[in-house]
C-alpha cells in the first residue's frame, strides 16, 4: 500500500519511493499540503512543513499556507482551485474535511473522461478526501492516485451538490499545487499551425504567468502541459516537474508566485467561459491532472509520463502493438487522384516495405477542394467507381493495410448534410456564423448530431475492410452556443462539445476495437494526454519539413510518447518551408516518431525507392525501440544557433540503443565534437555501427558503455572515420542536413 494514513497526526502520505505528497488535515479542516515532490520517510509527521498554528486566517490574512484545495473569499489571495457561486450569488465556500477513503487501485472517472487506469489493483493507490461546504450543501471529493512504478500523482475533483439550492461552479481546477519556493524556470510549449509546441522557458517572477486555450480545443498556440525545472536542471540530472492535463479542450495552465515567494500552480478547464450549475443532487467532475516529479532531470521527468500516457492512457490493441510504416497520400495528390493513382502509389508503397496506405481528404461528397463536402460521408463514386470498398480490397490485395481520412465534427456550407440541417453548425441565432477554411463546426453538445454523425460514419466505415483512421479538425469554435440548452446553462457548452466529441470516439472504438486512430488538427492542434485515450498516436505538424520537425518534436517529447507522434518524410521542396533537406535526414527525423511517408512514391527516381526501401528496413528492424524505448534528449535544437539536434533511444534492459545527431548546415573546419549519450549499462561494451545516409554502414567499431557515456560518441571527426571522408585532405564529413544514426549493440560475454 502506497498510502499511509496517520489518523493522530491527521496525515496522510502517499509514496512510492520515487516521490512522496505529505497531506493534512489543518487544525481548521481545512486540507493542506505538507509536502509534494522529494520522497521522504514514511512515518514522521510533516506538519512543521506546514503553517505551525494555524487556525485559519483569522488575523493571518495572506499567511503563505499551502492547501490542497485553494478557494477565494477567506484571506488567501491567490489563484484558486475551486469557486462556487451560493444561490444568494456570494462566492465564499469553505470545503471542511468530513471523511476519506484509502482504495487499492485506481476507480475510473465518471461518464467519458479520459483518464489513467490500471490493469491490476497493485499498479496504484486512491486517496478520496471529502469535504463539505455547510452552508451551501456542496460535497467535494479530491481524488488523488498514486502509481507504483512511477513517480506520478493523478488528481481530480468531483462536485456534488446535496443543499436544496442551486449552485454554480465558476471555476473547477483539476489540480492545484503548492510549492514553497518560487526558484523555478517555467516550460510551457507554445507556437502555432507549422511550429507546434516549440518550449518557452523563463524564469518564475512575482504574478501570474502561464499559457491557456479558449478554442474549444486544446489547440496548437499552447499545449495542455506544462513543466517547473530548477535554474541548474538539466536534461540529464536536477528537480524537475511535469504537469499534464488529460482533456482536448479550453484549458488553463499557470503559475502564480505570491507575496512570501511561494509558488502555486494550477491546470485545468478554462474558467473563461465556463459555468457549471449544479441543481441539487447534481454533480460535476474534472478532469484528470498528472503530477509528476523527479530530481533525475527533465528526459527522466519525459520518461515516465511517457510511460504512463502510453501504457496506461491508451487503450485497446494498438496500445502495445507494433504501428505500421504508413504511405498518406495527402501532399502527393491534395484532392486530385482516383481509384487508378492510389492503387499504384499503394502499390509502389507495397513495393519499398510499407504496410499501410492511407487515403487522405477528398473521397467523399464531390469534394475537389476544401470549400465543400465535409458532413456527406458518402464515397465520391466519380473518383471511386469502385467506391472505399472496391479500393481497399485491391490495397488491401496487395498486403498493405488500408485507412481513410474523415472530419466528423465539421460541416461545408455547401453539403447536403448543411442544407438538411443548417441549425446543426454551431453559432449564435441571429449572427452571422464565422467560417474558416469555408467550413463550420457542428454542435458536438447536442446528442442528436453526435448520433447521426455516427450513423454515417459508422456506415462509411463498415462498408469497406479499413484498419485505420486519421480523425481531422480543422478549425476552432466561434459564436459558442448550442440550442440544446438553456441559457443559463451555455457555460457548459465547451464541456459538452468535447464529451459529446469523446462520445464518437467512444462509438468507433467500441464498434471497431481493430482500427488503429490518429488524431489530428490541422496537424497538431489537438495533441494532448485526453485524446490517447482512444487515438494512441496524433499528426504531430502538417509541417513535415524535417529541419522545423527537429524543434516540434523536441518540444513534443517533453509530455508525450514517441509511439504518439506520427512524423512522415514527405518530399522537396517542402511543401511548407520549399527546404531542400536530403532524403536521407528527412527519414533520420522521421524515424523518432510513429514512422511513415506522405509523398507520390510514382513520381521518385529508381535511386530514391531504392533508399526509401533501405529507410523502411532499417526502421521496422528497429520498429520496438522507436516507439516503445526510453527515449533520452541529448542536444537541444533551441540552444546556440539550432544547428545541431541530437537524441537517442534505449531499450529498457541498456542492451540496444539508436543515437541520432543531426546537423543542419555544414561549417567548414568544424570543431572537434563528441555526442555524450545516457541509458547505456557503464559496465557493458557495445557494437557501434554507424549510419551515415541508408547505403552501407561503417564498419562497426566496439565501444565501452562508460566511454559513450563520458566521453562521448565521436561526431568530429566522425568514429570510425568513413570511407572517403580525408579524401582530399579533410577530416570532417561534408555536407549540409547531415544526420548520423548510431546502432548501439551489447556485446555478449
Ligand atoms: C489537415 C491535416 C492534413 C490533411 C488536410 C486535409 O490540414 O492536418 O494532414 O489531412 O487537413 O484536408
């Protein structure tokens, strides 16, 4: 059992060895938070770590106290937790411990709220507290779970309103957490379409900082995660934590460092447009905050959400499965191709080692184009004689897989579906509906379009052998309101949207367990920990340039799992940034991610199929450490000048491992470089063969695991050094977008 409860002292511990959350219950009722972060002895009280007599705020107004569940109107003038409006309209509820309950395992949240779970009740402990606001009847539970393996806190709240009169909730964090101390740098991942998730860090300063969405997604401005690392932390060692929030929708994730330099920080849904009444015997929950911290530094800190978003996040056959290498047809044809064109790109793909084709946007309605079509999810007999069904099979014929593209949450003006239904499109009555990219959102929190949605998507999909799905969602909400609901009810309309989204998902997944989704937005606008729940990998960018991928992906990394991001080499010029980067450092990029190609494979020299089919070998050879090794950052694409990346995967037992360094411009008379790597056994010798390009490799060099752990990899120049390179008298290795990959090896015995 990994919580201690200490009923003399009031206080329980929740510790794995990894990490430790030290919580009391104040001599007022109140509950506060001891300690969260290092792990510490179980069995001393912690309550000097809190305030010594504390007795509320009588007289202590703006006393640093850390608490579990922060609220406004009682002396703390912080951010809060939790606000509540009474029914006389006053917003000052004092939640007071009543009970709790120590549970093995870990119950799953209420309705279709993505969350964490556990396949043995062994995995994790569940600490319920409930709290109780007198006056108004309001009862809360704070929900916190800790995991055995990782050092990780999962954390929510439920609302349930027991007093006659109506309550509403104003603001409803999923967590909140005190920390004593404002000397940490704040990563947030910020950008937008084409440069997701680039890491913004500075220093905490007195006030509010953080980053939020009210699109009605999670969105590609700023991502649901954020990260505090001391000033001295590092990729490789220092106090780290990481702080992510399971939900595809409006979010808030900020800081705020007090008056006695005490830092809080909370994530959660918006409060911006968000209301929530609660009738008596009505009840709301939030979603599902993950807390994790270590002092082993911040790939460390990366590792083990990794390793809970994708074992214990994702769900269903594809979570542990092998991901096929996939072909998408998108930027090798847009919405100009037919039954005839796939087929022989699906055939070419066949041919290179691929194992799944993927048709993109364009094969239903008359959809030449993005201005028109999307809500007619039926085959575009035009293109596809033989309809989805007559072309899957022949893919499917050749050995390949077969998966479609759809935008189930959008509608064109001009469809059939809009002209049935135009009061299905999300917008105000009265006003005029803004459009972007010539299409409107539909009202995903109205019940009766989620269902037809699902009937035709449902009947497009089961009518042909598809094994995959690329869900889309290509703008964000405006004129938010949904006439399913009265008006003092609209601030749960962003809420209800992204249930009534999961909601489809959860049809399709349940309909079709099989079917491998990948969840995009306009690429990456909807990458967060919510959606893996039922798409375990996500279109990390539209932006395939593999220059600008080294910075997206290296952002992504920080919350999110390899085995999530798809990261496809498509061709040059580049569609978004016209670079020139070979084929072969287009691939070395996209290898560190759900690997596949977004190309016309008939319009590629001999040459270039032979390397591509090089590529495909040499990354389903090595398919279980891509997507399912620790993965370790080892150069930062943001420090210096951005010339140089360099990352690594390991397996779990050190046995194997894959060093990437990448340079992006060649400078003459380089300085002499060696590539620290990490997650090797110091005691072992390993087989270092290296990868310049996907011809022949050098010839394999044995290296000692502490050597390459010290003294580092030779990049400059290169170890061993390659055939040709001194050639004419120089010992570097010429050439811009030069990307090396090392096959690290144990050697037995
Ligand atoms: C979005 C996606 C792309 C592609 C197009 C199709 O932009 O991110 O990958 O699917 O839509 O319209």
């Amino acid at each position: 059992m990994t919580i201690a409860w200490n009923p003399e002292t009031q206080e329980w511990h929740l510790h794995n060895g990894r990490t430790s959350w030290v919580l009391g219950v104040l001599p007022n009722g109140w509950i506060g938070l001891l300690h969260a972060g290092a792990p510490l002895a179980v069995g001393p009280s912690y309550a000097h770590l809190g305030p010594s007599d504390f007795a509320g705020f009588d007289n202590r107004v703006g006393e640093p106290v850390a608490l579990a569940l922060p609220v406004p109107g009682l002396g703390d003038f912080r951010v809060p937790g939790l606000v509540v409006e009474a029914a006389d309209g006053s917003q000052v509820v004092e939640p007071r411990y009543v009970t709790h309950r120590i549970l093995p395992g870990k119950p799953p949240l209420p309705g279709l709220l993505p969350g964490t779970y556990v396949e043995d009740d062994a995995e994790a402990d569940t600490l319920e507290i409930d709290l109780r606001d007198e006056p108004t009847g309001l009862a809360i539970t704070l929900t916190l779970s800790i995991f055995r393996d990782q050092p990780i806190v999962a954390r929510s709240v439920h609302l349930k309103n027991f007093g006659g009169a109506k309550v509403v909730v104003r603001t409803a964090m999923s967590a909140t957490l005190d920390l004593p101390d404002d000397d940490w740098n704040l990563l947030t991942f910020s950008g937008a379409w084409a440069r997701e998730r680039f890491p913004v860090d500075r220093p905490l300063v007195p006030g509010r900082q953080g980053v939020g969405s009210l699109r009605g997604g999670s969105g590609n401005e700023h991502n649901p995660s954020l990260v505090l690392r001391r000033p001295a932390t590092t990729e490789a060692a220092g106090d780290c934590w990481g702080i992510v929030l399971a939900w595809s929708g409006n979010f808030l994730a900020e800081a705020e460092v007090g008056p006695f330099g005490t830092t809080r920080v909370r994530i959660g849904v918006h409060p911006d447009q968000f209301a929530w009444p609660l009738e008596a015997g009505e009840s709301f929950t939030t979603p599902e905050a993950l807390l994790a911290w270590t002092d082993a530094g911040l790939s460390a800190m990366s590792e083990s959400l990794h390793e809970l978003l994708r074992h214990r996040m994702a769900r269903g056959p594809w979570r542990d499965a092998p991901r096929p290498v996939l072909l998408n047809n998108w930027e090798g044809t847009y919405f100009d191709f037919d039954h005839d064109r796939i087929v022989a790109m699906a055939r070419a793909a066949k041919d290179m080692g691929m194992e799944l084709f993927v048709l993109d946007d364009g094969w239903f309605g008359r959809r030449d184009s993005d201005d028109r079509s999307l809500g007619d999810w039926v085959v575009d007999r035009r293109k596809l004689p033989h309809g989805l069904d007559g072309l899957a099979r022949e893919v499917k014929s050749l050995g390949l897989g077969f998966g479609v593209w759809i935008e189930p949450e959008m509608v064109n003006p001009d469809s059939d579906l809009f002209r049935a239904h135009p009061d299905w499109a999300i917008g105000v009555p009265g006003r005029k509906r803004t459009e972007s990219r010539q299409q409107l959102v539909l009202d995903f929190a109205n019940p009766v379009v989620v269902e037809h949605i699902a009937s035709a998507i449902i009947e497009a999909i089961a009518s042909a052998p598809i094994d995959y799905i690329k869900w889309d969602w290509n703008r964000f909400i405006t004129e938010p309101f949904t006439p399913t609901l009265p008006p003092e009810r609209q601030g749960e309309f962003f809420y209800r949207y992204n249930l009534g989204m999961y909601e489809l998902y959860e049809r399709l997944t349940t309909r079709f367990p099989h079917i491998l989704f990948e969840s995009c937005a306009s690429g990456g606008a909807r990458f967060d920990a919510g959606i893996l729940a039922w798409a375990p990998q996500a279109w990390t960018s539209d932006d395939t340039d593999a220059v600008e991928r080294l910075k997206i992906q290296w952002g992504t990394s920080f919350a999110y799992p390899l085995s999530s991001m798809g990261a496809h080499v498509s061709a040059v010029p580049n569609h978004q940034t016209g670079r020139l980067a070979s084929l072969d450092f287009r691939a070395a990029v996209a290898m560190f991610g759900a690997f596949g190609y977004e190309l016309n494979p008939t319009a590629m020299s001999e040459d270039d199929l032979a390397t591509v089919r090089r590529q495909v070998a040499f990354y389903t050879e090595r398919r279980d450490l891509f997507q399912y090794g620790r993965f370790l950052r080892l150069r930062s694409p943001f420090d210096g000048d951005g010339n140089e990346t360099a990352w690594m995967v390991a397996s779990p037992d050190a046995s194997r491992a894959v060093v990437a360094h990448y340079r992006v411009l060649h400078r003459p008379w380089p300085h002499r470089d060696r590539l620290v790597v990490r997650g090797l056994d110091p005691a072992a010798r390993y087989a270092v063969t290296c990868w310049d390009g996907f011809g022949a490799p050098m010839p394999t060099v044995e290296r000692g695991g502490d050597e390459l752990m010290t003294v580092g990899l030779g990049i400059e120049p290169p170890d061993p050094m390659p055939a040709g390179a001194d050639a004419d008298g120089h010992r570097e290795v010429r050439g811009d977008f030069r990307a090396r990959l090392f096959d690290l090896r144990k050697v037995e015995g």
